[in-house]
C-alpha cells in the first residue's frame, strides 16, 4: 500500500497535519525551562531533497506543502508550522522538507534530548549521515537506535525529566503496525502517565484504522483528535485519501487552534467534493 521509504510521501498533506500539530506541541513544551525529551519511534531520514528521485517519483508535495505556499488568510498553526519549512529552504524555494526529528532538532534547547528509532537500514543510514552535519550540539543531543521503535520506546519512558513527547507514525505497510500502535501507547501511559503521545495514522479502506481509533478514543487520558480527508477514497481500495493525528494529554491550545486551521487546510487541500474534516476531545 505505501512505500516504506518516506521520501515518497514528504510534504503531502499527511505531513502537513501531522507537522503542523507536531511543531504546536515543541512550541508548548518550550513554554516552561525544564528539560524534555523527544522520542520518534519511526524517525526516517529526517530531511528530505524534495528534487530527489525518491521525492520526486510521486511529487506527493505537489498536493500538499506546495498548495500552502503564499495562500491567503492563514491560520496561526499554519503560519508556524512553514516558519520552520522555511528555515531549511533559506533562498524561498521549498526544495528541502523537514521530517519530525529536524523539527524537533530546531525546537530543542541545550537541556533536551531527542531519540530516535530507526530500523530501514537505507533510512537510517542517511538519518546518521543528515545528523552528522548538523554539528556538535545535535550529535550531543540525539541518540540514534538502529532498532524496533515499538519495542525499543519502553526502555526510553518514563524519560529523566518527566516531561516530553512521544511520536509514533509507522508506515502501516504491514497490518500489524495498527495492533503495535495501540499497545505502544497503552504501555507508554502505564510508565509516563503525563506524557504528550502524538499517533499519526493514515485513511485507508482497512478495518484496522477504524478499530484503532475506537481504541483510541475509548482510552480515559485526555486527547484531541484530528482527521482531515482529500478526496473519496479509490475505487480499487489502494492509496491514502486523507489522515488523522491523536494526541493524549495535548497542550490546552491544540484544540482551538485545530478548530481554526482543520476548515482552512481542507479548503486549501481538497481534491474533490469528498474532502472534510473532523475534530473531537476528551477530557481536559
């Protein structure tokens, strides 16, 4: 169903939700000065060359990043989230596109940490690569684990500040990644009750996203629920018609910022009449 490789898919408006509501969350941990860790279950490469071949192959940005560059009356979780786009394409051309790690790379104080699982081992190759240029400070920081993010996140909770995020954004290629999802979180909140967990998950035409969400939202953590859909699904089953992101113990302005943002996003990416969104919560 999708290619492993996250290049294929950098900047398309999967990216755009989950990167939008990703920068939010960096933002409101950065609000107080203690320490907090970044944890990426699924961290890819990290930067992605938007002229590559891998990027290009698809040009899944073209219906994504490229459909918000210069748009009018943009929302506030928009405008921030391609502040830090812009920071990796200094000339105004978006030719480079920031994955979760270099997002949080740019938000991280010299008392953070970020860590990283990576187990594709082209991906993770060019990650160590990407992370080396980044300089003393980011080697510093980050700790690369060539290693299953879903097995490998018990050993990083509860992390040493008791504050920080979680991010889990498997690729779903394999059925399994849905069952692992809701386990990894259900295990990460029995360690680190108060912990921010950001799960990513794609909309397709499977019983497992459905049931993924109701287990998700059956769950008593406070959480804020996104989806946004492009277009109707296909009609042989196959490729991704929008996607969701669900935060546990979000920041108290996620909601509110998404109901601004998800109306405008949807205009901005629709591919037919079919395109919508949807936004809930629970709790506080």
């Amino acid at each position: 169903m999708f290619s492993y490789r996250h290049a294929f898919h950098a900047g398309n408006h999967a990216d755009v939700l989950k990167h939008a509501i990703f920068v939010h969350i960096l933002d409101h941990l950065n609000r107080k000065d203690s320490a907090y860790w970044v944890i990426d279950t699924h961290a890819g490469a990290g930067l992605y060359d938007l002229r590559s071949e891998w990027a290009s192959q698809n040009g899944e940005f073209t219906d994504g990043l490229d459909r918000l560059l210069g748009a009018d009356n943009m929302p506030a979780l928009i405008e921030r989230y391609l502040e830090e786009v812009h920071h990796f394409n200094p000339d105004g051309v978006a030719n480079f596109y920031p994955g979760s790690p270099w997002l949080a790379l740019r938000a991280l104080r010299g008392q953070d940490r970020l860590r990283l699982f990576e187990m594709h081992p082209s991906e993770i190759d060019v990650l160590e690569q990407n992370l080396k240029g980044q300089g003393r400070s980011a080697l510093r920081q980050t700790t690369i684990y060539k290693a299953d993010g879903f097995a490998g996140l018990k050993s990083q909770l509860p992390p040493a500040p008791r504050r920080g995020v979680v991010i889990i954004d498997p690729s779903y290629e394999d059925k399994q990644d849905y069952r692992k999802t809701l386990q990894a979180v259900n295990d990460g909140l029995k360690r680190f009750a108060t912990g921010t967990f950001a799960v990513w998950y794609p909309l397709v035409q499977r019983l497992e996203v459905q049931e993924l969400v109701r287990s998700l939202e059956r769950l008593q953590t406070p959480w804020v629920h996104a989806s946004l859909t492009v277009r109707k699904p296909s009609g042989d089953g196959y490729g991704l018609h929008g996607s969701g992101m669900f935060v546990l113990n979000p920041p108290w302005t996620l909601y509110d910022e998404l109901a601004v943002a998800l109306p405008w996003l949807s205009e901005q990416l629709k591919m037919d009449d079919r395109a919508g969104h949807t936004l809930k919560r629970h709790g506080s």
